[in-house]
C-alpha cells in the first residue's frame, strides 16, 4: 500500500507554498502507516505574462482594479484582506511572506523547467522552497535565468550547466505539453494533489484533512503501477 501524490502547482502562487509545507505535515502525520511519494508538476496561474516578466504593480492593478493605492474597490478590499491572511497562516507555518516588496510578476515557464531537472536529481522539495522563499521573501526575479541558474546552484545543481539549459528550450514542450494536459482535465485552480492518478483535492487544505486524503487513498484507491514519469 502506497500513495504517490502529484502536486500541480504554480511558482508564483503563495497558497501553493502553504499547500507545500502542509503537505509535508500530513505525510508526517502519516508516519509509518505506507510510503508517500511526492512529484511537483507545473502549472502557470496566468500564461499570458511575457517571459520577460512585467511590474509587480501595474500586473496586479490590471488584475484586480485601481490604478492607485487612493482608488479603492471591492475588489481590491478583499485582495488585501486576502493578503493578510495569507501572512497570518504564514506565520503559522513558518512561511515568511512579504508581499508589499514584490517588484516582478515573472513567468514562471523557466522556473517550472528548473524544478523538472531538479526532481530529477531529487532535490525537487528544496527547488521549490527555494524558488518560493526567492520570490515571496526575497523578491528575486524568478523569471531570470541567472537568478534561476543562482538559486539551482544554492540547492547543489551546476550552475554553468543550468546558465545552458536555459539559454536553450531544453524541456520547454515537455513542460508545455504536461501542463497543457492538466488544464485537460479540468483543473483551474492551485494548488491541486491528485492521488494515484484517481482522486483530487484541491487548495490549501490543513494537515489533519490532507492526511485523511491520503489515508482514503491509500485504501480506496491503490497505485497500480510504481512507473510514473
């Protein structure tokens, strides 16, 4: 009895980040009871921003209205209320978001080929926190290919090798093509865990439920084969 779990997920997103470290908790919680493997699979909240990346603020002002911090809308209130509490289950999490310092909105297709190539050196967990505290703590550009080729090589990756793959389209349809499959599917929303390839939930869940998810899956639905990709 096992349960791999696939995280679709985006880079930029910050209940991402929170779905991450819960997850964690819940396969603690798990402990010993069956093994848990974890894949992280790419998905961009908005694919439209140039790869170049565009200003933090005038991408959210487009998104969420006002061109001003004087204008206010209903909109914009509940953003910030949302913010808020983001930094408020953050803090319960350890996560230390800063949100008012974001300069960038990046597109994150680079960094999703960066993940890919550190999963498969195992040290997928550590890239995204990396890439998560770069961009919410640190606020680093992380569509930039030399602070994406800095932050792999934080975690132990080649830095010159990265600075290559980058330059090229190394794995660019590759994760194209996988992310295009779970819009397929129907998801729309991150961060979503889906579970031997045969259930899902989606969001921010708390341990305590994410567990429960796994325990069901385990039982209810087995893997059936140990091959993934």
């Amino acid at each position: 009895m096992s349960v791999l779990i696939e995280m679709v997920s985006d880079l930029v997103c910050p209940w991402c980040w929170l779905g991450m470290r819960r997850l964690n908790e819940a396969i603690a919680l798990i402990g010993d009871e069956f093994p848990v493997e974890v894949i992280y699979r790419p998905y961009q909240l908005d694919p439209t921003v140039p790869r170049e990346g565009m200003p933090y603020k005038e991408y959210m002002a487009a998104k969420f209205g006002g061109a001003g911090d004087s204008e206010k809308s209903e909109q914009k209130d509940r953003f910030s209320a949302m913010r808020q509490m983001l930094e408020q289950y953050g803090e319960a999490e350890g996560i230390p978001f800063k949100f008012s310092g974001i300069e960038v909105r990046p597109n994150t297709l680079d960094a999703h080929r960066l993940l890919r190539w550190a999963q498969g050196q195992n040290l997928g967990y550590g890239m995204k926190e990396a890439l998560f505290h770069a961009y919410f703590t640190d606020h680093r550009d992380i569509g930039d290919k030399d602070v994406l080729a800095d932050i792999g090589a934080s975690i132990g990756m080649d830095r010159n090798l990265l600075i290559d793959l980058l330059s090229r389209d190394a794995d660019l349809e590759n994760v194209m093509r996988e992310e295009a499959a779970y819009r397929q599917m129907g998801i729309s929303g991150v961060p979503t865990y889906i579970a031997n390839r045969k259930v899902a939930v989606q969001g921010a869940e708390e341990a305590e439920k994410l567990a429960k998810f796994l325990r069901t899956a385990a039982n209810e639905y087995p893997l059936e084969s140990a091959q993934f990709s």
